[in-house]
C-alpha cells in the first residue's frame, strides 16, 4: 500500500494576533504529493503553527500507518511543546512551571491525543532551502494573505479514498467557542476558486468566512496575557538580560525564523531589538526600551 514517508508544516499570521494561515505538505512512498492549507480570521503565529501540526496528524492517523512517518516542522514551540513540556504541562493539570494556565490549552490537548508511537517529530530550520518546509510557507502565507495557491493532489486512487477520509481540521483562532462556518473551494477551470462544497474532497481548501465575535472573558483574557509578555519584556530590557532567538520568539509569539529573519536591529512595540552576538548555535538579542 502507499504510504506517507513525510509530512511538513507550518504556520504564518500577519500581525500576531491577526489573520492567519497553516499549511501541509505529505511526500507518499510512490512519489506522490498531497498539500493542504487553511485559515482563520483572527489568531496567533503559534496557533497556527499547531493547527498544521493537528491537520497533519489527522491525515496520518486516516492513513493507517505500519511504519514511522516523519513530520516535519519549523516551530521550536511546537517540537518542544509537544516531546517536553507537555509532560510537565499534563502532571500540573495544564499549568506551567508558574502555575499559571497553559497557553493554547485547548490546541496542545488535541495535539496529545491525536499524537502516537508512529510519529517521528523532526524540527527544521526556517528559510533554510529546504523545498517543503518553503512549500508550506508559501502555502500558510497564501491563505493568511486571503490569495491561497492551488495545492497540489496525488493521481493515486487510493490517496485519494483516504483522503476523503480525512477527518477535518479545525480552524485554530483564538477561541474554540468561537461559532465559525468552516466552507470548502473546489478547484475550478483558470485557477479560480469558486464552488462551495458542504463535505472535503481531494482538491478542497479550507478558509473561514465568519467574522469572530471572541467572548468579552476571552478578549481580557488575551490583554492579561499580552501585558504579562510587555511586563516581561520591560523587566528583559531593564536589567540588560541577553535572550535568544526562540526565547524571543515566544516572548514575542512568532515563529524563531520570523525574529532571524528581521535582520540585527529593529522596533518591536516600545523596544529596540538588537542582535549581540552568537554563542555556540544560539544568536542571542538585547531589548532596549523606547518612549
């Protein structure tokens, strides 16, 4: 039977938060590729991170694996979320080592359950060349940008059987109680993107089209969350700590590529965000505050 060797991921938000997009790419053991991607209004760089992570694991799980399959991803969050911290998460009852609540609860929780033995999670680096892992980029970009690609589906027959079987994704944005409407895009004649479908088929996309009306306990929930990250980022600055790239990129909740891909020196909210020096494999950034 085919199966998958490979599945990438990737997430990309414009804004963050703002509007967001994920992307998969799974490489078949007859050649064959399979991408999909998906949107949401409003969300987080590491939302969608772990919505192309749950959306991947999803489709390995409707393949029925014999074998190891490799998925791949960029985010550190993720890696590091799902093979370390979410045993201490877990043991806590979903609080971190402050006691305070995990952030993205609910995504992490779906993650643990669809993950299992047959999962090899690999991280790669960022605009690194590597074709999928770019792929995935221009695919979760596309649909955060509203102007999706035309992804790509395998001929095989029996991919495809699969496929619509796929259980469907859910559109990670900042609140799962959110009422969203979840509509499929058949391809069309010219590349247009036109026939709504109720149910996925091998050659849909996915993309919200319902305004978030996220809950008053929700929005105050996520300015707590963003003045305990400016508070954090004060006290960084204040006593002239050096952090590195990733640490940075969870501050900041973006992806560890989209902070060394900024160059080694520019404004992040009230700080100037300069790059020190490199220590072994870490790149290490110094915050100054400005009024």
């Amino acid at each position: 039977m085919t199966k998958i060797n490979s599945i990438y991921t990737d997430g990309a938000c414009i804004g963050n938060p703002g509007p967001g997009g994920w992307g998969v790419v799974a490489n078949y053991s007859d050649n064959s590729v399979a991408e999909w991607g998906g949107a949401a209004m409003e969300t987080t760089n590491n939302r969608m991170e772990m919505q192309a992570a749950i959306a991947a694991l999803e489709i390995v799980k409707a393949s029925q694996p014999g074998q190891p399959i490799t998925l791949c991803t960029d985010s550190e969050y993720v890696i590091k979320g799902i093979t370390q911290w979410i045993k201490g998460w877990k043991k806590r009852n979903w609080k971190n080592s402050k006691g305070d609540p995990v952030l993205n609860q609910d995504l992490w929780q779906t993650l643990d359950g669809l993950n299992h033995s047959q999962v090899k999670w690999q991280h790669v680096r960022g605009h690194s060349g590597d074709r999928d892992n770019e792929r995935c980029d221009t695919i979760a970009r596309g649909f955060a940008q509203n102007t999706p690609p035309i992804l790509r589906q395998p001929q095989n027959q029996e991919i495809a059987v699969s496929l619509n079987k796929k259980p469907t994704a859910n559109v990670a944005g900042l609140s799962d109680s959110n009422p969203q409407k979840t509509v499929r895009y058949k391809e069309k004649q010219q590349n247009t993107l036109t026939s709504q479908l109720p149910t996925m088929t091998n050659n849909s996309l996915v993309q919200p089209t319902d305004d978030l009306q996220l809950p008053r306990e929700v929005r105050v929930n996520q300015l707590r969350n963003l003045i305990e990250s400016l508070r954090i980022a004060d006290e960084i600055a204040g006593k002239g700590y050096l952090i590195s790239s990733s640490e940075l990129a969870d501050l900041m909740d973006v992806n560890a590529s989209a902070v060394t891909s900024r160059g080694d020196h520019w404004p992040w909210r009230n700080w100037v965000v300069s790059r020190v020096r490199r220590e072994g494999n870490q790149i290490l950034w110094q915050l100054e505050r400005v009024d």
